[in-house]
C-alpha cells in the first residue's frame, strides 16, 4: 500500500473508489462486455476522470454493493 496526496494505491491496481455522501464511485477495469444499467454502471472511456478502468459503478446501497461485487471480481483477476 502506498498513500499518496489523492488517493491510496495497492500493489495490484484494479479499482479506484471514490466516497461521497451518497453514494461511493468506483472504476474498475471491464475485461469483458458487460450489459451495462442506468444509475449502476457507465462506460468512461471516452471521457476524462481520474483512476484505473473504463466502467463506473455507482453503489448507494448494500444491495447496489453485492451486484458490484462480480464486476470487481473480474476486474481483480484481469489487473
């Protein structure tokens, strides 16, 4: 683990999270296709943010957390 100014890295760079009030942002590399939900994941290879991986997932709930969990499993055993 190394802490830097904007964010903690890991030796194994799979994800980055973001914590806001609502919600928590996260970028997880997308190693596969996937059918992608509105409000829950977006494609952002097109535009600029800061971090690892093409897809956004928004989770605002333990329920929203559990869906995630495939996509940044995949996204672990690909980095």
């Amino acid at each position: 683990m190394k802490e830097l100014e904007l964010y903690v890295a890991f030796r194994r760079n799979f994800a980055c999270v973001r914590v806001r009030s609502k919600d928590l942002q996260v970028w997880a590399k997308d190693p596969a296709p996937i059918s992608l939900e509105h409000g829950f994941t977006r494609d952002v290879s097109q535009i600029g943010h800061h971090g690892t991986g093409d897809l956004e997932i928004r989770i605002e709930s333990a329920s929203d957390l559990e869906r995630a969990y495939p996509l940044l499993l995949r996204s672990y055993q690909g980095a």
